[in-house]
C-alpha cells in the first residue's frame, strides 16, 4: 500500500463535507483508517533543542513510562484491526525499546498495511536495520535538524553526525535487499538552519532517499532553543522549497512540505490555503503510549476501540461532522498544517 498516495488523494479532495461522508463510511463498515503513532518507551537518548526532552520540567511530569513485551500482543488485540498506518515512534526515541522486531512481526500478523518507525538513528546498528526490516517494516523515518555537522551536532545535542550518516549508509545498502523498503527524512527546520536546506543534496545524494518532509518548529515546551518565529525566513520559504521541489523532482523524491510556515492560518505569505485535510486529524489520529491510549475516556485493558466507538456513538460523530461549517470546525482544529505532496 502506497500511504504518500492515499494522502496525495486526500488531499486533491478540497471538501470537508465529501472527507468527512468517507470517513463515516469507513467507520461504519468497520474498516481500517487509524494511523497509529506509538511510543513503546517514553525517554531519549539526544537532547535536541528544539525537543521538550530539554524542558526538565516537563520530562520529569510527563516522559517517564515502557511498555512491557507482552503488552504488544494486547495493543494489537483491542486496535490494530483498524490501523491503515502504524508508526512506530512519536515523540520520544522508539529504538529504546528492545522489543521492536516483534512490534513489527505483529502488526504484520495483523495485517496493518503500513509500518514506519520515526528515530533519530543514533542507537541503530546494521544488524537492527536487517532484522526490521526481514519483520516487515516498510520505512525508516530519520529526523534531523542540520544538513552540516555544526548544525545537526548543535540542534541535536549528543547526535553524532558521522554516525547519522552511517545509518543512511546501512538503509541504503538494505534496500538494494529489500526494494520495498523507503528512506525518509523529517527535517525540522528554524530561522537558523533553513537556508542550510539549499546544500541538501550536496551533502546526503548519495543516500537512496524516498521522501522528504519539512517541518516548521513549534514550541512544545520551554526548550532550549527558543526561536520561534520564523519572520526571518518567510521571504525566502517559497524560494527555498521551490529549489526542493525541483530538485526532489529531478531525483523521483516525494516532497511533504506545508503551504505555509505558520499554523492555523489561510491566509500566509501570498497565498491562501483551501486544503481541509488537517480537520480529519483529531478523528484519525491516534496516539499511543505507556500512558496515553487514543482518548482520554478509552480504557484500553478492559474495551476494543470497536466497543469505544459503539460506547460514545462515534458514527453518529462523525456523521454531524458532514454538516458543520469550516469556522466550526476549526475550533478542534488548533495549531494544524496543511501539507502538499509531491510525489515524483
């Protein structure tokens, strides 16, 4: 299953009326729409500074918490039926979790269409690409906040660049084993390193790279950098991912970047938005973790996510969703992005 074109189709689809009736549809004939974002264990091993991981505070309230093994076979029970994509990683460093290969074996056996695990790659080794990806992985996502050594050693505290660079190397090599395997990269950029995105593929060419995402920098916490705004570059953004564009065309990389570098706005350098895909992500979305299931009211030891939806009338939820106005909607839609796909 191709999940880059099911979003690219997602998008071309501009009513939220026609987006939300499928939706219901889909949830009333109990099929797969979930995308699964999973944290086995809630810890890391970098201190980027655009991560809360350096917000002290807020590690210490929030990010404690593992997954025990047999817990696999129990999240899978009560929801991997209805998972179209499941990702392992989210906000925290997934490859901490010693148990991984047997995730993917069993969302595999589950017959979930689409597994990618998001990491920063530094704890990864060959052997580690080989075994996920003979599980059934379908892609690796690396997040990186630095095209140069300066930059990515900086931004990304206690990243090793030399060794960023030897997991592309290894994923590159697997997928001449295995050709079905994709390369990601999230680049998380600021006022700081974006330009650097112009030297992208001087520096990472080499590597067979499938899709690329740009992601604007948001703030998650008091963490250490604090640059938020993005003032500085948004006369050079649409120049900067323009180059992208033509440059992933070239090389047949699908490009993920957003139609504007600032949240819940329509109207934003020049250009206005008409894209209602953000507005099925809090009906879609579903975030898993040692201490978070999917709803505040799920109780997922004792209920299956079909049970959830029959116990809160979910259908009927989403039905009323085809009749409200965007300015409705857009009430539950804070701090969303509207991404273009451009698949090459």
């Amino acid at each position: 299953m191709d999940i880059y074109k099911i979003l690219k189709f997602n998008n071309a689809i501009k009513n939220h009326r026609v987006k939300f009736l499928g939706l219901w549809l889909l949830s009333v004939l109990n099929k797969r729409y979930l995308a699964i974002q999973l944290d086995p264990v809630l810890a890391c091993n970098l201190r980027c500074k655009m991560c809360y991981f350096t917000d002290d505070d807020y590690v210490r309230k929030n990010m404690k918490g593992i997954f025990k093994e047999e817990s696999i076979d129990e999240i899978a029970n009560v929801i991997f039926k209805n998972a179209l994509k499941l990702q392992i990683g989210c906000g925290a460093e997934p490859t901490l979790f010693k148990h991984n290969t047997k995730l993917i074996e069993t969302a595999k056996k589950h017959q979930v269409p689409y597994i990618s695990m998001i990491t920063n790659g530094n704890l990864l080794e060959k052997e580690d690409v080989e075994s996920f990806s003979n599980a059934g992985l379908d892609e690796f996502i690396l997040s990186m906040h630095g095209v140069t050594k300066e930059t990515y050693e900086d931004m990304m505290d206690k990243g090793i660049y030399e060794k960023f660079h030897d997991i592309l190397r290894f994923i590159t090599e697997q997928k001449k084993v295995n050709p079905k395997l994709r390369l990601r990269i999230n680049y998380t950029f600021n006022q700081d390193n974006f330009h650097e995105l112009k030297d992208f593929f001087k520096v990472y060419d080499e590597y067979d790279i499938d899709i690329i995402q740009l992601r604007p920098i948001d703030k998650i916490g008091e963490t250490t950098y604090n640059e938020f705004s993005l003032k500085k570059i948004e006369s050079d953004y649409f120049e900067v991912s323009n180059f992208l564009k033509n440059e992933t065309q070239k090389r047949k990389i699908t490009l993920l970047y957003p139609q504007s570098i600032y949240r819940n706005e329509t109207q934003s350098l020049k250009v206005k938005t008409q894209n209602d895909s953000s507005y099925l992500i809090p009906y879609t979305y579903c975030y898993v973790s040692p201490k978070y299931f999917w709803k505040d009211d799920f109780d997922w030891k004792n209920e299956t996510f079909s049970s959830w939806k029959k116990r809160n009338n979910w259908n009927f939820t989403l039905l009323k969703n085809v009749f409200k106005s965007r300015k409705k909607l857009d009430e539950t839609n804070r701090n969303m992005l509207n991404y273009s796909v451009e698949i090459n």
